[in-house]
C-alpha cells in the first residue's frame, strides 16, 4: 500500500487529471463530498489496468503561490514569473492560462533553484511551504487556494484479491476512520503552518478569486470536445 498525490497518479489513471483543474472545487466541504460520492470512487478505479485499486483520499489541502521577489495580489502579477509546478500537463497549463512560465523542477532541487533565482517561485500547500522551509526564501504567499489536489490511498490488485471478503471490509472500514482522522491533523498542521510561516516573516494575502478564476476558464473549455473529462468536469461542478 501507499499514498500518492492525485497529480502523479494522473499518468496511471487519466481520468485523474480532472481533480488538479484549478478552482474546480467551490471550497474544500465540495471537495470532500465529491471524492467521498460516487465520482471520487469511480475514479478510485480507474488506475485497475495497472494493477493500483484506490481506497479512498485523504486531505492534501489547497495550493497556492509563494513567491520571492513581488506579492502576487492578481493574475497579471504572474506575468514574467518563471513559477515551480510538478511534472503535470494540467499544472503547467494552469500557470500558463494565469500568465506565468511554468517550470518543472523536482522537489528536492527546489529550495536550491529559488535561492539561486532559477525559479521566482513556486505553489503548494501551507504545510509544504512550511516544511519545506522554502519561507525562508520566499516572503510572500498568496492564498489564491487555485488547486484542491487530494492524496490517494492505494492497495495493489494483486494484494487486494488475496484478502477474503470479510478482511476487505476490515480494510474498507478502517480507511474510512482514518481519512476522517487525517483530516482533522492535516487541518491542525495547516493552522500551524500559516502561524510559523507569519511568525518567520512572511505576508500572507488573501487574494479576490474572482479574477483568478475568469482566467483560467478557458482551460475548461479546452476539454469540451474530452467526451470522458468534460461530463465528469460538469458533474463535479452540479454537485451539492
């Protein structure tokens, strides 16, 4: 077994990419409901063929711009910014579509590049940004909160079918508490993360989204012609 961002899992599983569309999800509550429903679990599925049965989710909270050099109060603060994403075509679109140059660079090389100005910066959750100690470079953070990027619980096949029954149902039941658990710690750490990060130094801004969002509309609707992506971009949207 093993847990894996969504973002990664996206070159198993394609119907994955869905999930790391920025501001696809109305605010985390949506989000839990949706991979907790029937949309999350077929998903879950969808990486079989390479023998990875997914078990659920657990919280990987929102991403979001630190930079080094300017606050970003608006997209086209973004413009001319070389911004660190992960190895993920619909990350690299995302910056793109907000007037940035994405910049795929490996997590460990990342606090080195931004020191020596490779990257301007970077996006991630408020617990990565902390633990990272990239604060300690980067004095800005913006909670612009563009992609909701869950993590996945994953069994391989071949150990699943070896379970009985019964022990799957053991299985299944003690993923649930756990991801109700991981949930409450992940918003524990996420707390702590923004007191230190502020306590360091840094600005956080809270950003209008509304901007942020008209921008990257059309990345949307660069999938209507998707007959897989598109139904499940417009289900996620129309669910309560």
């Amino acid at each position: 077994m093993t847990k894996v961002s969504v973002g990664v899992l996206e070159n198993f599983a394609p119907k994955m990419k869905v999930l790391g569309l920025p501001f696809l999800f109305r605010d985390r509550e949506h989000s839990f409901t949706v991979l907790d429903g029937p949309i999350g679990k077929m998903l879950l599925n969808d990486g079989e063929k390479y023998w990875l049965k997914g078990l659920g989710y657990y919280d990987a909270g929102s991403r979001s711009f630190y930079t080094m050099n300017k606050p970003i109060l608006k997209p086209s603060d973004l413009e001319g910014e070389k911004i660190r994403v992960m190895e993920s075509a619909t990350a690299v679109n995302m910056v793109k579509a907000l007037g940035g140059s994405p910049t795929p660079i490996s997590w460990g090389e990342l606090y080195t590049s931004l020191q020596q100005g490779v990257v301007d910066g970077a996006e991630n959750n408020p617990p990565s940004f902390y633990l990272s100690r990239h604060y300690e470079v980067c004095k800005y953070y913006t909670l612009d909160e563009h992609t909701v990027l869950p993590d996945a619980l994953l069994i391989g096949t071949y150990a699943w079918n070896k379970l009985s029954d019964e022990e799957q149902e053991w299985l299944n039941a003690s993923v649930e508490k756990s991801i109700k658990y991981q949930r409450k710690l992940w918003a524990e750490a996420e707390a702590e993360a923004l007191r230190e990060v502020e306590k360091a130094g840094v600005e956080i801004i809270r950003p209008d989204k509304a901007p942020f969002v008209e921008k990257v509309e059309a990345i949307f609707e660069s999938y209507k012609d998707d007959e897989e992506i598109y139904p499940l971009i417009k289900r996620i949207q129309e669910t309560n």
